[in-house]
C-alpha cells in the first residue's frame, strides 16, 4: 500500500466505534511487548473469522486520541523474522499477512500489521490459548465462539464454492465490479491492479489458483456486473414483479436485476415505490411528491432478510418482490431455522454467516437481529397493518399490506398487531397497555371494549398474557408476549 492508501485507512480506522472488534489500536511501551501481541494476533484472527471479515487490523503508534508515529526501524529483514517468530507459537501456523509502514516527521512512523482470519474450522491460538475480543477487553474464547469455529470444519459454506474458476485478470475485472468493492467498502482504490486483486482475495472473493483466479459464490453473489455469467447463480438473482389488481393473474412488469445484491441493493426500495404510482391499478391519489406507500426502511429489512437468510440449495427459485395492489410479498428461497413468531424477539440464525458477515459491514441488513424490530416499529408508526412471516413448502414469505382502516382488518390480523404491539414494547423494555394498544390501532377512546376484546382475543389465541394474572383492571393492566 502507498502512504495515501495508508492514510486514507487509518483515517477510516479512527472513525470506527470504540471497541471494533477487529481493529485495535496500541501504543509501543513495556505494556505492549511479543506476548502481548500475540495475543491480540489471536483474539483479531478469531473475530475476522467469526465476523466475516477478510482480515483484522492492529495498528501500532496510533490510538484514539491521535497520538500518532514512533521511531521506526528500516531494517527489512527485521519483518521477516518477526513473521516467523509470530508463526512459531501460533497453533494454526498462521502469521501475519503484511506489514505496512506509513512513515511520518521526525523519523516517526506508524505500522499496519494485517492480521489473516481463522482458517475455516480451526480457531487461532497464540502459546496454546484461544482469546477473543469483548469490546476494548481481550478474553479467552468462549465455548461457543470455540464451536463455531470448529463446526466449520463439518462444512463447506456455499459462500465459499467456486462460481467460475479459472479467470485471467481481465476477466475478473470484467466480471467483478471491482470499483464499487472500494466504494462501498469505503477503502481507498489501490493504484496497481495485483493490489486490487489481492484485496479481492483478502475478502475470499477470489481465491488465486496458479496463474489464474477463481470467483467464489460470494464474491459473485455481491458484485458480479452479472450475474447470468455464473450458471449456478443465474436463479439466484432478485426478480420484482408488479400484478394488476390483488391477484397473479395480470403480471405488469416482471423484472429481473441481475447485479450482484451489493450492487443492486440500494435501488430496490426506490424501484418498488417509484413504479406503484404508475401501476395499473394503482391509488389515482397519489402523486410524485407524497410519502412512499411502503416505508424504505421496511422493504430494505425484508429484502435484505430474504437474500442473507435464503437456501441456497433450493435451486429452483430465487428472492422475488410481489408487487399487489393491495399488499407486497417478499419470497425467500427456504424454510426459515426459527419460528416465525420469533422473528422480533431471536437472535437471528443464518445459513450463510460470510454472507451476512460482509453484508452487514456494508450495512445492508441487521447482522444483530434488530431488523425485524425496525419492521414491525415502522409499520406502527406509519399506521401500517401488521407483516405477516408466513412458511410454504420451501419457501418464507413476508407479506406488507397497504394502509387499511381499523375497522377493515379482520381478527387474525387485529391479533397479530396486538402481539407484534406486545413483542415490540417487551424488547424495549416496556410494557403493552391497553392505552399503547388503542393508540397503535388507532381505536377511539370511546371505543375502548374494541381494545379490551382485542387483548382478551390474543390472550386466548396463546400469544400474550397478563403481568399480573390477579390485577383485575383492565385501565391499568399490563401485558407480554407469551415468551417474555
């Protein structure tokens, strides 16, 4: 990398949150010495690996408050055997990928050491201990960070099989929208072309073979210019179709984008919304300066849901957006591996952690599970009906329905908003009332047996119960979801 590179990524680095797990800055001295490093090497590996990122970071000579550069040595082979030294008491015989100095005044400098992930199913130890990251604190791996990282042994993640392998340069330049992988990834554009392959490479979205490249799925998944030049993904690419009316029988538009989900992803929302108006069928009433019928935040969630959590061995369909007059459905190939009712509340679970590893870096989709939250949180504030998460044969299905006057959702769907309603305030540390549910339904205060017999409906289809079973008011009770 050249000083402007290395600049320009430590001045990404500093802008980071306190605690990235997979950068970590320090500061030469008697505090810092080979042991210690060690294990930052260790604990760095494992999140890059758990994490999906393509490498860890530590930085040397630079920390939060810009204290920046020491005396650096130019002494080259000092690099060499520092590697080897590295290597020698790292359990997976891994080392450092590359050392970087960015040379400053006064003979000060800072160095970049580039720290490789965990290799798939074996876990980075330094001197025969396991370490992690917990915020700015370095622990031995839990168990269950341990697991996950052997179980990937027992696997080979579809994120890392060979899309098209055998490519020359050009060809995966061509292929590849190799700008936009800078660009969003917010990294400076290397000046050399094995430069930009090697951080290709770093990313596992081409592995090197000989003389020639091969394109993962993932690295295709996400930047293929398109996606029809790898066979096995053509079905994978995301498909929008427009019906006229609320029925399949008139397809308006079927349209497929075939860019890699990175690259197609940010005009999704907008298409959707932007064509509703020109649909036949469509509110007459709306113009181009109203609010989008559906919220962006709520198609972006779920259709970024639909292509991270897909199966990706269900060849046979791919992430598909029904445009209704009345309702959109977002398909994702797959039964989902938690209980729809879950969706608000469970930490997601994923077949495809690469894949949501990178996507949630490129901040599309919430790696944490706070997506569905922001849904369901949406469509209340909008005054929107209830999603709906609904499982087929192989298939999950989110359904957003259309702004609908109270008193034209029938009960099912009165229930449904109740429990997302008790669901919603649980995980925010509050508590449904009969006052929140009024106001999410938009129930008039003289209506209030409407709310009441909502409440008790729920209660009995088995999806929330009161807090305190002896409390015999109703103006003040209080109620949970039925997991809380």
């Amino acid at each position: 990398m050249t000083d402007a590179e290395l600049s320009a990524l430590l001045d990404r680095f500093l802008r980071l949150p306190a605690g990235t797990e997979v950068v970590e800055f320090k500061q030469p001295g008697k505090s810092f010495d080979f042991e210690q490093f060690g294990r930052y090497f260790s604990a760095l590996s494992n999140e890059a690996n758990l994490r999906g990122h393509g490498a860890a970071w530590l930085v040397l000579g630079a920390n939060d408050e810009k204290e920046q550069g020491f005396p650096l040595s130019a002494d080259p082979t000092s690099v060499t055997t520092f590697k080897e030294e590295i290597a020698a008491k790292v359990g997976s015989h891994l080392t450092l990928r590359q050392i970087y100095p960015l040379q400053m005044a006064e003979g000060k400098g800072i160095l970049f050491f580039e720290i490789p992930p965990a290799r798939l199913g074996i876990p980075t130890s330094w001197a025969g201990c396991h370490y992690t990251r917990n915020g700015e604190k370095l622990e031995e791996l839990s168990f269950d960070k341990l697991e996950t990282i052997r179980a990937q042994a027992h696997q080979r993640p579809f994120e890392e099989d060979i899309a098209l392998g055998g490519q020359t340069s050009d060809q995966v330049l061509e292929l590849l929208d190799c700008d936009e992988v800078f660009y969003l990834f917010e990294l400076p554009v290397p000046t050399t072309r094995p430069s930009v392959l090697d951080r290709l490479q770093q990313e596992r979205f081409v592995t090197r073979n000989d003389d020639h490249y091969d394109i993962t799925n993932l690295g295709a998944l996400l930047f293929a210019r398109n996606m029809m030049a790898f066979p096995q993904l053509a079905t994978k690419a995301i498909r929008v179709i427009f019906y006229a009316g609320s029925s399949r029988v008139k397809t308006v538009h079927d349209y497929t984008n075939s860019a890699g989900y990175a690259l197609a992803f940010e005009g999704l929302a907008p298409y959707i919304n932007s064509n509703l108006a020109g649909k036949h069928g469509a509110k007459k009433s709306r113009s181009s300066t109203a609010a989008p019928l559906y919220p962006e935040l709520v198609l972006n969630e779920l259709i970024a849901n639909a292509l991270i959590h897909q199966d990706f061995a269900v060849t046979s369909s791919s992430p598909t957006v029904e445009v209704f007059d009345n309702r959109i459905e977002i398909s994702s190939p797959g039964r989902p591996l938690i209980d729809t009712d879950r969706f608000l509340d469970h930490t997601p679970r994923s077949r495809n952690k690469t894949l949501a590893g990178i996507m949630s870096r490129l901040s599309i989709g919430q790696e944490r599970g706070s997506g569905i939250d922001k849904v369901v949180s949406e469509c209340e504030e909008h005054r929107l009906p209830p999603p709906e998460f609904m499982v087929g044969e192989n298939s999950t299905r989110a359904v957003l329905y259309s702004p609908q006057d109270f008193e034209n959702m029938d009960q099912q769907d009165k229930i449904r908003a109740c429990y997302q309603h008790a669901s919603l305030k649980y995980v925010s540390d509050e508590v449904m009332t009969y006052h929140s549910l009024r106001e999410r339904l938009n129930i008039n205060k003289v209506d209030y047996p409407v709310a009441a017999r909502i409440i008790a409906d729920t209660i009995k289809a088995g999806f929330i119960r009161p807090c305190d079973p002896n409390n015999k008011s109703r103006k003040f009770a209080q109620y949970l979801p039925f997991w809380a």
